[in-house]
C-alpha cells in the first residue's frame, strides 16, 4: 500500500509529466494522428452506422492516447539525465510510475472527449452514460500501465521504445472488434480477440453508446480490471529490475 507521502509525489510527478511531455512529437503523431488517420482509412465510405462509427473511434483513441506517453516518459528522461535527479529523491519506484501512469491516464480520458464530442454533435445517442464514464476510466488506466510496460525495455533512446510500441498495438487493433464486429469474426480471430485489453473496451464503448455487446458487460469490465493488475504487476517486477541500468 502506498503511503500518502508517496502518493503525493506521484501526482507531483504527473503534474510534471504533463507539462513537459503533452506536446512531444512522438506523442503527438502516435497518439493523435496515427488513429485518426487509421480510423478515416477504414470507415470512410464504407456506409456504416454512425454510432458503430462513433464507438470504435472512441476505444480506439482512448488506447492510443492512454498508451501514448507512458512509454516515452522514462527513456527521455534516462536521455536527459533527469531520471538519476528523480531517483535519488525521497520517491519510490511504484510512486515514479504510478505518476507516470498518471499522466497518460489524463492524457487518454482528455483527448477522449473529441470524438465523443463529435458523435453528440452528429447525432449519437448515450444509451448508458454511467457505463460509458465507468469504461472509459477504467480503460484509460489498462492502457497507461500497458504503455508503462512497454517501457520496460531498458533503453534511453524513445524511438525503439515507440517501434515495441506499435508493433503492439496495431495488431491490437485489428483483432479487437473496432474495424470489424467481433461477431462476424471467424472462430479463430474470436479466440484471438480475447486476449486484447482493446476488445473488452471496444465492447463496453458498443454498449454505452448502442445498447448492445458480444460479451456481457460484467465480463468486460473484470477482463479489463484483470488486464490492468497484470500489466501494473509486471510493469512493477519489470522496471524495478530494470531501472538501475538506465543510469
């Protein structure tokens, strides 16, 4: 359990975090233009419903943005040579992440409201609000402990943390339901699909806005609470194993 001390530190890290590292290049493109242009690549002109549209889009972004900055933040700082400033400071380990988690957690429910946004002003109805806020909170923080655990490798060049990063992601995306409906699937992406924190999400953001899911809510949400201890568990074990070779 982490103390009250540490937990302030923490949110003193992500408040850091989100002043240096929002308007990063690599966060920019990766986290913001690449679904953007992947999702118009995919839907436009292909005469879907709007609100299948809409909730693809949503999952898709929130897993882009909240896997966006945590894996950057820990190698750039390892480049600068801020990280050994951070380490030799009253702060814990699990504080530094959860900080960094944090602010990718932030940055993933923020960016979120666009397309939400966008679909109250096209048409879109919410079916259920309270699922819709419950699911989007909980996914953003799967996903910035997913990118706090693709930063594990210990390197201090961002760049090969962002290729480990989306050759993660993409395939994600493309076996989650977001493009095409998990039940149109043959029995083997079925099976696959499972395994992605995306599909879960993609789920619940279908039933909030249409009112209907492949898997049944309470499924999706204890899938993507288990997917987020996993990733919190590993990404612990992993970066504090690893920390000392980034100084």
């Amino acid at each position: 359990m982490m103390s009250g001390s540490q937990l302030s530190r923490a949110l003193a890290i992500a408040e850091k975090d989100i002043r240096i590292y929002y308007l990063k290049g690599p966060v920019l493109i990766y986290g913001i233009l690449f679904p953007m242009f992947l999702f118009l690549a995919f839907f436009l002109g292909r005469g879907m419903p709007v609100d299948f549209l809409i909730s693809g889009l949503l999952s898709m972004t929130l897993f882009f943005t909240a896997t966006a900055v945590s894996p950057v933040i820990l190698p750039w700082e390892g480049s600068m040579r801020t990280l050994e400033r951070l380490i030799s400071a009253p702060v814990s380990i699990p504080a530094i992440l959860l900080g960094d988690a944090l602010a990718s957690f932030i940055f993933g429910i923020i960016i979120s409201v666009v397309p939400l946004a966008f679909g109250l002003v096209v048409g879109v109805r919410i079916f259920s609000p309270v699922v819709l806020v419950a699911a989007i909170l909980l996914s953003a923080f799967c996903a910035s402990y997913l990118g706090m655990l693709f930063s594990t490798p210990p390197t201090n060049v961002p760049s090969n943390i962002m290729m480990i990063t989306n050759l993660v992601k993409f395939p994600l995306v493309f076996i989650s339901g977001v493009f095409i409906p998990i039940e149109q699937m043959p029995p083997w992406g079925k099976t696959i699909s499972l395994f992605s924190p995306l599909t879960y999400m993609t789920d619940l953001m279908r039933y909030s806005i249409q009112g209907s899911s492949y898997h049944p809510i309470l499924l999706d949400f204890a899938a993507i609470a288990v997917f987020t201890v996993i990733f919190m568990v590993l990404a612990m074990f992993i970066h504090i194993r690893n920390m000392p070779k980034r100084l």
